[in-house]
C-alpha cells in the first residue's frame, strides 16, 4: 500500500515537473523570437512620438542655469494631487 502510494508520488512529481519545465521551455523560447522578430523588423518611430517629451524653457534671468516647467504641465499635476487627496 505505501509503495504503491510513493510510486504515484513520485509519477506525479515526474508529470509535474515536466509540464512546468516544457512550459517554461516554450515560454522563453516564444519571448526570444519575439525579440528576434522585432529586430528584425522594428517598427517605424512616428512624429508624434518624438514630441511626446514635455518642454523645459531655460530662465535668461540672472545667468542661471535653472529651468521652467511649462504651466501646463503644472497645471495638470496641481490638478491630478488635488483629485487624489479628495479622494483619500
């Protein structure tokens, strides 16, 4: 009886650990051609993308090396904490 309930252990282990080691296989597998096939073929960088950084003027006050944030920007952060701390 216990032998016979090791030697099922033991099958399911050996099941076990193969499914999940051919699945791992086959995962990394599929991520390096992916990679392989963006490589490949990448995929052209559009204008809009390029733009998407967002602007810093310089201050000509004083010589300073120190930069400005477009009120924008800060218009949007001021707006995005405030909704969060209403929220909490």
């Amino acid at each position: 009886m216990m032998t016979e309930q090791l030697a099922e252990a033991g099958m399911l282990l050996g099941v076990g650990m193969t499914v999940v080691f051919a699945f791992l296989t086959l995962l990394i597998g599929g991520i390096h051609s992916i990679a392989w096939l963006s490589n490949l073929f990448p995929y052209p960088e559009s204008t809009s993308r390029k733009n998407s950084r967002p602007t810093y003027k310089q201050n000509k006050k004083n010589d300073s090396t120190t930069t400005t944030v477009d009120p924008n920007i800060v218009a949007a952060i001021s707006a995005a904490v405030n909704a969060h701390r209403r929220k909490s």
